[in-house]
C-alpha cells in the first residue's frame, strides 16, 4: 500500500476515521464535544478560557508552508506547565484552541505550537501552517492579516509523556512505558508539529524541567541548571512524508539531528519520504520569500538521515519495517502516527498488516492544522 501526501487535503481526522480496533485513539482536543460544550455557554463565561492573541509576524519555511507568530500580554492566557501536590511536574504535549475575533462560537481548530512552553508563558507562540489559497474560513490562521486579533484557548494536553498515549489513565501504563525507542512517521505540515513537542522533551533545556526565569532576570538568559534527566529517553527516529516545495523546519530538522552534548535533545534517525509528484495546489510563496529556509543540503549531509524520493508516495510498508527494525531490536517500540485522516488510515493499516504491530503500540494523533 501507498500513500500519496500531495493528493489529499490537509484537514484534521477524528477517531471516527479509523477502524475500531486501530491503536490508541484521540480526537485532538476533543474538538467536537467541546465545541458543543462551549456553544452552549454564555459568551461572557466563554472568554474566561481563551486569551487575546495578535498575529505579529509571518515567516515563509517553505513553499507552501509559514511560521505564524503571535503575542499575548493577556494574563488569561494560562501555561502548559501544569504541576501537582507536591510540585510533581505533568510532562505532556500541548495543543490550543483558536476561535477567531468576531467569529461565532462553533467555528473553532486546534493548533499545535512549534514553540516552547516557555515562550507562551512570555507571551509568545508559533504556529506551522500550510497555506491553502482555497481556504477561507475564520478559523483558519492564514486568512489572517497582520496585525489581526484571535482568541486562543488556554493550553490543552494531547499526549502524556513519556508514554506518549493520549490519557495516562485509560491505558496500561506498565505496557504504555515499556517503549525502548519511539518511531514518529508524521505526513504534511498538518504532522510536523508534533516532532517539535516531543523533541523539546528530550532536552532538559527545553522540557517541563526547564523551571520559569527568576524575576527580573534578561529574556533570552538561560534557565537555572537542572541535574535531573529530560522525561524522554528512549531514542527517536522520524519517517516524515511530504509533497515537493514543502519541508518545512529543516533547520530545526538539522540541529536536532545533530543533537546537543551526547544524546541530548538528539533526532537518532530521519527519513524524509518525498513525492515528486506535482502539487495539487500553486506554491503560498517563491523561492525569494523562502530563501534558504527550506534548503536541504545540510540534512543530505548527514550520516543520520535518508532522502527518499518517487513519482508515487515513496513511503510504503517496506520503508516502514525498515525504519522499525532497529528499535525492535531494542525492545519494545511505540508508533506514533500524525497527519490527515487518510495518512493515519493507511499508515495505520501498513503497521498492523504488512508490519505486523501490535495496535496496542500504536498511538494515532490527528494533526495540528
């Protein structure tokens, strides 16, 4: 079985969309119970959950794909960084809800940011979207001008860490921990974000442990050195398919392949799966508003990563099992899956009946829009 990246629509999937016996579910932020929930209350009641944004900056990454940066000094807006009795820390990734200014109450989306919990504790938050000139609706983060006002809810777990399930309660945790290595095989920018959460945990500079700047102290100044272990040590490796013009965040992509001091913060394996076949939709940007951003001749460089390219989707079970044996080899795997509902339908699909993995061990996460 194939899939092809570029002949879908980047639109968010429910568990609905996959069969019932498919991994571990989760409807990204309970969207459409929520959206109930909150139609139902009083507007005034409403607000109290979601801060007022402003969207600052727009950063092409790739052809079709930018950096939507906001800023907030609404103190309404919360922190991802949730702690219980005792200050016990719950490490987790994080999603948000946006409902646009003047919008109605039932059109909302949820976003993942690709920023750190630190900079939305500062007020500020970034967001990866793939640019659909098609869309239109008020809820969509690239219809937005600059300078516009949204409303974004206050941070919401998607998935616990480092079990990587979505609700640490309803599974067997004992079985949910066991992982010795975790394989993200992540399609379109609607995916991407989810690699940038789960990297920030495995870095102590960037994870939950990396404790709120003392007052007073210089933006930007390093947080307070911590002697304990980032709660994400199993290795990782990444399978990312993608369409032509867009990998977004090679950057990123290339520092965390390269790692930190040892395993630090380190990507163990990237695979990039590209489609050369041509996009459906006309490129958001030109090559001059990317620049260099979307280069990848640092990642060719790379012992740690493979380009794979094909007129069709080159990823297929084959590259699937070749990506899993290493980390069977290590010990128990989890799978994390994220894209649009047909992507995590067919990867799905591949990883129970060609691969053979235990549905148990699969987490399927509807990605960010």
């Amino acid at each position: 079985m194939q899939f092809h990246p570029t002949g879908h629509k980047m639109v968010c999937g429910t568990a609905a969309d996959l069969p019932p016996a498919t991994g571990l579910f989760m409807t990204q932020g309970v969207q459409a119970v929520c959206c109930a929930y909150h139609a139902a209350q009083p507007q005034a009641e409403r607000t109290e959950e979601f801060a007022k944004w402003t969207l600052t900056k727009i950063t092409p990454v790739s052809r079709h794909s930018a950096l939507y940066h906001f800023t907030s000094t609404d103190s309404v807006r919360g922190t991802p960084y949730t702690r219980g009795r005792g200050r016990t820390i719950w490490h987790k990734t994080w999603h948000t809800t946006l409902r646009a200014e003047g919008g109605p109450p039932h059109v909302e989306r949820d976003y993942t940011p690709v920023s750190t919990w630190r900079e939305w504790d500062d007020g500020e938050c970034d967001f990866l979207v793939r640019v659909h000139a098609s869309e239109a609706d008020a809820a969509s983060i690239h219809t937005r001008p600059l300078g516009s006002e949204v409303w974004l809810s206050k941070p919401k777990k998607s998935l616990s860490v480092p079990s990587l399930v979505p609700d640490a309660s309803q599974y067997d945790m004992a079985d949910a921990l066991e992982h010795k290595g975790i394989l993200l095989v992540l399609g379109g920018t609607s995916g991407i974000p989810v690699v940038s959460q789960v990297m920030q945990h495995t870095d102590t500079t960037t994870c939950f442990f990396s404790a709120p700047r003392v007052m007073g102290a210089e933006k930007g100044a390093p947080p307070p050195a911590r002697p304990r272990a980032a709660p994400l040590q199993s290795p990782v490796h990444l399978l990312y398919a993608c369409g032509p013009d867009d990998v977004p965040l090679t950057g990123e992509l290339a520092r965390w392949c390269a790692g930190g001091d040892g395993s630090r913060g380190r990507l163990g394996r990237l695979v990039l799966a590209i489609s050369s076949a041509q996009e459906e939709q006309p490129a958001a940007f030109s090559p001059k508003e990317v620049g260099e951003a979307a280069g990848l001749e640092e990642l060719e460089a790379m012992d740690n990563v493979s380009i794979v390219r094909g007129e069709e989707s080159p990823l297929t079970s084959e590259l699937l099992q070749s990506e899993l044996t290493p980390l069977r080899a290590l010990g128990h795997c989890r799978v994390v899956v994220s894209g649009p509902a047909s992507f995590n339908v067919e990867v799905a699909e591949m990883l129970e009946e060609q691969c053979k993995v235990d549905p148990k061990a699969i987490t399927i996460l509807p990605g960010a829009r």
